[in-house]
C-alpha cells in the first residue's frame, strides 16, 4: 500500500491515511449552527476518503466571526456538531474543528460586536475602528480558545486546529506591521508570539491528551513590514518546544492584506465585485487589483517555504498548498512531510482521494480558477460541479 494511504498517527489519534481536507469555510450555516447541508458536505468529504475532515470555522466567540453566519462555539452548538461528527465517523474518516478569533477579519456591522486588533486600525469591512483589546480581554480570548476546544470534545472531534494564520487574530499579533502595541503583547518578537503560544498551551491543557491539538500558521503574511519566514521559524521553534501541539499545518497571506498568496492561480476579481457587501464593493472595485495579486499555480506551490520549517524543526507538520495528485503527495512524504491538506481540488469532487486509490493516474479536475472563493457568501463550492441546493447566507435556498 502506497504509505500516504497507510494509518498515521496524529497525537493521541490514528487517522486511517495522511490526507487531510483543510479548513476551508463552508457557508452552510445561515443561523451559525449546523445544517444537514453543511452534515452532508462533510459527509460526503469522508466519504471521498479523506483521514480527517476540517470544520470551519468554529469562532471562540460571536464576535470572533468574519460575519454573524458563521458557528461560534456554544453549549447550544453542541448537539448538531455531535451529529456531523457522528456522521463523519460514520465513513472511517475522523473529524477536526478549526477554532480561533478572526479578529482583524472580523465583520463588525454583521456580527454586531467590535472588531479586535492589536493596534488600533480601520476596518473595511464594518468603516469602522477597531477595538484594541486590553489585558482583561486578551485573557478571556484565552479562556474561550481553551472553552471552545472543551466544547468541540463534547460534540466528538478528534481533534481541534488553532486558527494561526491570515491575519486573524492571532496572526495580527504576530505581524509587525499590524500589532504597534509596546505592552507585553508586542513590539519585540518573544512578545508578538505570546499570544500564540499562551494559546496553545491553554488549549492542551483544557483537552489534555484526549483530542490531537494542531495549528494552522503563517509561514509568511506576503506584504512588506508583516510576518517573514525567518521571524515565523522562530515562532515554530517556541511552539514546538512549548510541547502544546500535535503538528503545525503551514500556510502564507493574509485575508486581509494578500489572500492570493494563499491559493495561488487566477484572481476572481470580477466575481468577487458582484458579491461583496455595499461599501466592501465600492472599494473592491478601486483597490480590487492590488488586493487580489495573481501567482502561478503549481503543485505544491508553498513548498520552498515549507521546506525551511521542515529542515528546522521535527514535530510533525503538514503540507497545505497545489496537493491534487498522487505525485505531489508522495513528494511531500519524500521532503519529511507527515500529511498533506487539500481544498479546492475536494470542492470540485469530494472523491479524489478514492479515485486517485483506484488509478494512480487520476489527476484532479480542479483548474484553479478560484471562483470557489466568492461563493463564501451564497454556498461554499466549486462553481463547475452543480449543488442540488444553495443556501443564501439570509437562510433562503435557491436552485
């Protein structure tokens, strides 16, 4: 058996192949709850073959949201996460919760609470100022990161990821050129990475050993003055030696500066102008060029960087970026990687991975033209394989 479809251990959990479907949010959640329809997606994700099936995103509180739609982790969510994750065990795969606070991402007009950032900054999501949380706040988000990890073991994941990336929360902490404060939480690196890792260890010791704890995080935030990769290997290194995680999932851009960093190939500039809420719009269409900048896409296009992380550390880490064949997953295994992350090539057919199983041949049919990435406000998907249903983000359905 070709070792990317053999078991693998995760911390304290075995997933039954090294394939992982990366966090990617799925817009199915118009009353930030589960729905069968958001039950199914994932359903159907493990049944394609995957090891593990990420959810996303599952904010640490209501204003942690990029918009009011999404779940924000609370007693009453419990019930219908359990049946996702029953679900999902139900077809051999197991199943993650992506948790964190979307901070500087946050859409303060539809969530209806403040907008953090480390520095005070304008949001131009909500035109409005952001809050600069203080000492007292930045211990609650703590505590509800460790919360949210409880709740996601009460409603049966096998393991939590830590949003450490694209310039949430924790990321904007991490950025020098989001975070000015000159407390502990910034200012020299040691103080920037604070968060991050008083985070992770206060997520492990709320799950101990009894879910796998990974994180997602920034190689690189792709604008000048922001997180490097030599600043962010550092960060590895103090993450890894605080013990908390199980593996670091790597990633690069930033959701608010460069997005396109992180998905590589064609830019949706036009269909993104459709969609976009009111002021948002306006703006897209003065800025949208520069905002959305277009890199070549090629397998593994985030393996140069990856390769630095992986000569420097030796906790388990996980390949994210241009994984849709088996050649590029077997490389990834051949450069010291322990799993691979894939997104858009599962959007457009949830079953890659038992095909690629059957025919080592198979190749994705994903094109990489990013079109999946606007349809985060109607119904997360691949624009080239129809839905049999739609969900409006106001809860309405649609062919």
């Amino acid at each position: 058996m070709n070792e990317i479809f053999a078991p693998a251990k995760l911390g304290p959990i075995t997933l039954r192949n090294r394939v992982i479907k990366a966090a990617t949010f799925e817009g199915r959640t118009p009353d930030a709850l589960v729905t069968p329809q958001l039950i199914d997606f994932h359903r159907e994700v493990a049944a394609g073959g995957v090891g593990m099936t990420t959810v996303a995103y599952c904010a640490v509180a209501p204003g942690g949201r990029t918009d009011r739609h999404q779940i924000w982790m609370r007693p009453e969510a419990v019930a219908g996460l359990r049946e996702l994750t029953d679900a999902v065990h139900a077809e051999g795969a197991a199943a993650s919760a992506q948790i964190g606070h979307a901070g500087p991402v946050a859409n303060a007009a539809s969530n209806r609470a403040p907008a953090l950032s480390p520095s005070r900054m304008f949001s131009p999501l909500s035109m409005k100022a952001m809050k600069v949380p203080g000492e007292a706040e930045i211990r609650e988000l703590i505590a509800a990161h460790a919360n949210a990890a409880l709740l996601a073991e009460q409603a049966g994941f096998d393991a939590v990821e830590i949003h450490f990336g694209h310039n949430y929360l924790v990321s904007s902490f991490l950025s020098p050129l989001l975070n000015h404060r000159r407390d502990k939480w910034g200012g020299t690196l040691t103080n920037r990475a604070r968060l991050a890792r008083e985070i992770a260890c206060a997520v492990r010791d709320a799950v101990g050993d009894r879910l796998a704890v990974t994180a997602k995080l920034n190689m690189e935030d792709g604008r000048r003055g922001g997180l490097t990769v030599p600043e962010s290997l550092q960060v590895a290194a103090w993450l890894e030696a605080d013990g908390a995680l199980d593996a670091l999932e790597l990633t690069a851009g930033s959701s608010l500066l460069n997005p396109m960093l992180l998905f590589h190939g064609d830019a949706p500039r036009r269909e993104f102008a459709k969609v976009l809420p009111g002021p948002a719009r306006l703006g897209f269409r003065l800025v949208g060029r520069a905002f959305l900048k277009e890199y070549p896409y090629q397998e593994a296009y985030l393996l140069e960087q990856a390769r630095q992380f992986r000569r420097e550390l030796s906790m388990p880490l996980i390949l994210l970026g241009g994984i849709t064949n088996l050649d590029t997953m077997n490389l990834a295994l051949t450069e010291g990687f322990d799993f691979v992350a894939m997104g858009r090539a599962l959007l457009r057919e949830p079953n890659l991975l038992r095909r690629i199983q059957s025919d080592a041949a198979t190749r994705s049919a994903c094109v990489h033209c990013n079109k999946c990435m606007p349809t985060i406000y109607t119904t997360t998907r691949c624009v080239y394989r129809p839905e049999r249903t739609i969900i409006d983000l106001d809860g309405r359905q649609r062919a």
